[in-house]
C-alpha cells in the first residue's frame, strides 16, 4: 500500500468534511445561528465568502470581547482551517476559547477544544490534537450529549490514524458509528463509516475497505451531500488504483472532481490530482502523470504539507523516469528543504513544552515564597507585640500592664489565627488546583498528564539505584458492547468499580493511571516482568472471581493485560506493552501478556499462565 492518498491525504479529509459540521454546529455554542447557517451554505462553493459574512458580522458587535462572537469564531476558525490558513484559524479559535468560562455548558467548552484539536491535526501536530481531543471527550462523558460524544471519539480515531495507531483508530470510528446511529446524527454516520473504512483497508486490504466507502457513498448520495459522495469516490479510486483496477479507478476519480473542483477543499482536491498521477504513472504515461502531480502541487503547497513533500517526491521520481535528472534533482533539493524545515518546527516546538515547564516552575516558586512571606510576617508581628507590652510595662501602673498586655495577647491571637487561616486556605486551594489538574474525574485516578511527572520521576530513582521498572496497559474487555446494551451510566459504574479493584490488588509501589476510555495503566517502579505478571495475575483474578455490582444488576468482568519493560524511550515500552495486550485481545481476552523483547524493540508477547 502507498504512503500517500490513504495515510496522509485519506485520514486528514475527515478534518476537512468535519470542519464544516463543525462550524454549523458552532451556531449553538453562542448564538448567531443564521449567520452561520448561511456562512455554511457558502462555504461549499465559496469559502472566502463565507469567511468575509463572519467577519462582518463580528465587526459589527462593535467589541471583540463580545461573548455572542464565540459561535462565529469557532465557525470562522473551521472554514480557515479547511483552507490551510492555520495561523489565522488558532487566532479565531483561541479568541473563542478565552471568551468562555469554566462555567459554560460542557457541551459547548468540547465543540471549541474539538474544533481546535481538529486544526492541530490538520497542520501536523497529532499528539497535541489527540490531548484537546480526549480532554473534550472526558468533559462529555458524564452528560447525555451522545452526539457531541461520537464527533469526539471520530476525532480521537483521526488522531490515532495520523499517529499510524491503525488498529486503535479502528476501534474509534467504530464507536463513533455506533453512537452516530444512537444519535440519529446521519452526518456523522457518514464520516465514521468512511473513516472506518480507511482504517480496515489499511488493516484487511483494499477490497474490504472499498465495500465500506461503498456504504458510505450510497447514504451521502442518498442525502444530497456532494462534500461526502465526493470524498467517498475519491478513497474509491485510490483502493482501487492500489488494487488493479485501472479503468474504474479513473471514473471514480473525476466522477469526486465533478463533485469537488467547486468546494474549495484543497486537501481532498490536492489528493484527487496525487492518485489520478499514480494511475497514469503506473499505465506508463508518464507525462500525463506529471500533469495530475503539479495540478496536485499547485494546491498543497499552499496548505497540505504532508502531501507536499509526498508529491516532490514523485515528481523527482517521475523525471528520473523521464531522463531528466535536472529536474529531478531540483525536486529533491526541495523536499530535503521541506523536510528539514519540519525538523526545526518539533526542535521549536519541544522548546515551547520545556518553556512552559519553566513557567509552570517559576510559579511554584513564587507561591513557596508567598508562603514564606507570610512566615515572616507572623514573626515581625510577634516581636512587635512584644515591644509594646515592654514599652507599656514602663509607662504604666500595674494595672495598665495588665490590661495592655491582655489586649495585646488577644490582638496578637486573632492575627495569628487569621495568618493561619490564610496560610490553609492558600495550601488547600494549591493541593485543589495540582489534584483536579492530575486527577481522573470519574474513577479518581491519575490520568494522563500526570503520567508524564509520575513517570519521569520513578524512572529517574530506578535509574539512580539500577533497577528494573515496568509498566502494564489494561483494557475492560467488551466494554464496548456493555455500554451499547446497558448506556454510559452503568459503564461508569463498571469503570469506577474496577478501578478500585485494581487499586486495591496492587502493590503500594505501583500506581495506576485511568490512560482513557476503558483503558489503564500501571508503573511498576522496581520491578523486573516476572514480578510484574504475577502482581497483575492477581488483578485479573480479582476481576474475574467476584461479579461488579451495578444499579443493572451483577456484572462478570474480565481485563487482556499487555506488560513491557522500560528501557530508555518510555514511548516504545508503552507501544510494546499495548501491542501485546491487542495480542492479548485477538488470542481471545482475559488473560495477561508479556513483552518479551528489549524494551526499544518491537515486541514479541507471550502468554502467561
């Protein structure tokens, strides 16, 4: 299979299809519904319109700071974004997030992370999307909104897909199609379906992916949505370029163009021209294919990065076919360029993280000193007060000293006790604000940024001592399936219950994070694998022995454990410990498996008994 249309041009155009439901649903989150609506109806043909009815209307608010502007910016920012302009889109939806409040409906607080995540994704920071993305996903679990809930968990998948996590994406888009029809949101139906199709061709092969986009295509057209038939054809093609099928390959192509070439959808459109050039390159016109790839060029350059550098690359090798060596070697020298450019965005972006690190220290500080200060001020106080009973002892009678020192000694009482109370208050609200950041809402655990501390830390005192240290990826089997039958308030019964079921079986050593959805994650600080199978066997024995009582009756649950060794690079003990519970998952559930490789390599599981 080609790197190209599938991988970085399939699983971007969800962002593109999803930015303009994205922006109508922005009406809701603050008002301006018929503007929006109209700015979406142009959108299809014309987006710089639709763009400039926003912004007039923005303008004429007469105040920036207007919170009515929020469902503008948002919508404003989703038309940006699908026409690459990055920048301008993190301006208007960082504006929309400022304007909201942490009293806001949470329905309308995931809308504005969603739709910023889904512009990280497109301008080629997935990791970031996909923590927007879950942050909007953990605000929507506790409420009804299933919709809301099956946009976030596509988006999620989308992420996954960008991170090459296939299997995992997968399990996404298929979650958001079963809320999709919940829902009854026939929109989203359509985008999961054809995201789930990409990710089982990637998985299964061509053909299987085909019948799904087929799905997708007859209700997009059954709809009258040109946007998703379009897109549909499109992936259609590219199987089938990928499959042999030359000749309906090419009908299915200009069959999306018809439907495309009006919508201004450069992403899509710049993929469309990428696949038509493969097909004519692999028929031997190799001229014809030059011209699909700079028709493609001419559009990515501008806003798809990704399918930039892809298409250089086959320019360069296209000439190289041709003879031409000149040319292509000015297409490498461009691609190096590009590529190099990308290196430097991570370098400034790591730079960034550890900036706001530095920050985050920085203000530590300044509360330690706070508190210091108020030491301090509780000490002069203290000897004041002693000065004025010596200087009361000389000036007055026996019974003034009494008096004044009685007086003094209450003053000094009350100020005490007001430092002190001040003092607690300021220590609770710190210990409220570093636990609500680091804590799992629903089960209590710590979630996934506090992993990144947690694990720095243990990892730098096994280092220290030269010890082992592991870690274990869990996942609720057929969790899915309780939450479709029995609704999300039981599964959170079932998810708090086993979170406290393996907080209890494990070591005090050991901790556990809720890592999302029904997975976890356990750090095993000094502990080699052998020792960490056998402390988890007895976390799926206690799963497995004693039924979940839940307001729906008793439940049976069981959990497929996946455990690694840490090495140097914790990313590839936690890839390894997850491929091994999937491992775990197909040899058929409730049971735990090892990694049994050096922790930097690909894994090998095994089963234990």
């Amino acid at each position: 299979m080609s790197r190209g249309f599938l991988q970085h041009c399939s699983s971007q155009w969800r962002c593109c299809l999803l930015g303009l439901l994205l922006a109508t649903q922005a009406a809701t989150i603050y008002g301006a519904q018929q503007v929006i609506d109209e700015a979406s109806r142009l959108a299809e043909t014309d987006p710089e319109s639709a763009i400039a009815l926003l912004g007039s209307t923005i303008g004429s608010t007469g105040d920036t700071d207007d919170r009515g502007n929020v469902g503008l910016l948002a919508a404003r920012a989703s038309f940006y974004r699908d026409l690459g302009e990055y920048d301008r889109a993190r301006i208007d939806i960082t504006r929309a997030r400022q304007l909201l409040t942490a009293n806001d409906d949470p329905v309308r607080i995931a809308r504005i992370l969603r739709i910023s995540g889904s512009i990280e994704a497109e301008s080629g920071s997935p990791a970031n999307a996909l923590a927007l993305f879950h942050e909007a996903h953990a605000l929507l679990e506790p409420t009804d909104a299933i919709g809301d809930l099956g946009w976030t968990t596509n988006a999620i998948g989308m992420a996954h897909n960008f991170l090459g996590s296939k299997e995992r994406a997968r399990n996404y888009f298929d979650r958001a199609l079963t809320l999709a029809r919940q829902a009854n949101e026939a929109d989203l139906e359509i985008i999961a379906l054809g995201n789930l199709a990409v990710a089982v061709a990637a998985i299964d092969g061509p053909e299987a992916g085909i019948t799904l986009h087929e799905e997708a295509l007859s209700l997009a057209e059954a709809r009258g949505a040109a946007l998703q038939a379009g897109y549909q054809l499109a992936n259609i093609c590219h199987l089938q370029v990928e499959s042999g099928q030359p000749q309906p390959a090419a009908g299915n192509c200009r069959k999306a163009l018809d439907y495309l070439l009006t919508t201004g959808q450069p992403r899509i459109l710049a993929g469309i021209f990428m696949t038509l050039g493969d097909l004519e390159r692999g028929r031997g016109r190799l001229d014809d294919a030059l011209e699909h790839y700079l028709a493609a060029l001419d559009i990515a350059s501008r806003t798809v990065p990704t399918v930039h550098l892809e298409l250089l690359e086959k320019l360069a090798d296209t000439h190289l076919r041709l003879q031409q060596p000149t040319e292509a070697a000015d297409y490498l020298k461009r691609l190096l360029a590009l590529r190099e450019g990308a290196r430097q965005r991570e370098q400034d972006e790591l730079t960034e993280e550890l900036e706001a690190r530095f920050e985050l220290r920085q203000a530590e500080d300044k509360i330690d000193l706070l508190q210091l200060n108020a030491l301090l001020a509780q000490e002069q106080l203290e000897r004041r007060n002693l000065l004025l009973g010596i200087t009361a002892a000389i000036l007055l009678t026996a019974l003034i000293f009494v008096i004044l020192i009685t007086r003094a000694y209450r003053a000094r009482s009350v100020l005490q006790h007001e430092l002190s109370s001040r003092n607690r208050e300021l220590q609770g609200a710190v210990d409220t604000i570093r636990e609500l950041a680091a804590k799992d809402p629903l089960t209590g655990l710590f979630n996934r940024r506090a992993f990144l501390e947690i694990s720095r830390h243990a990892r730098a005192r096994c280092q220290r001592d030269n010890l082992p240290m592991s870690l274990t990826m869990a996942d609720i089997d057929e969790f899915k399936e309780l939450n479709d039958t029995y609704g999300h308030q039981i599964g959170d019964e079932v998810l708090t219950e086993v979170a406290q079921r393996i907080q209890k079986t494990l070591r005090n050593s050991d901790i556990v994070f809720r890592w999302g959805g029904e997975e976890f994650l356990c750090l095993h600080p000094a502990t080699d694998l052998e020792t960490a199978a056998k402390v988890i066997e007895r976390v799926r024995q206690a799963l497995e022995r004693k039924p979940i009582l839940t307001s729906g009756g008793k439940m049976t649950m069981t959990m497929t454990f996946g455990i690694s060794a840490i090495g140097e690079d914790i990313t590839a003990a936690i890839q390894g410990a997850d491929n091994a519970m999937y491992e775990g998952k197909r040899s058929g559930r409730n049971r735990i498996m090892v990694s049994k490789q050096s922790p930097d390599k690909e894994a090998e599981p095994i089963s234990v008994e």
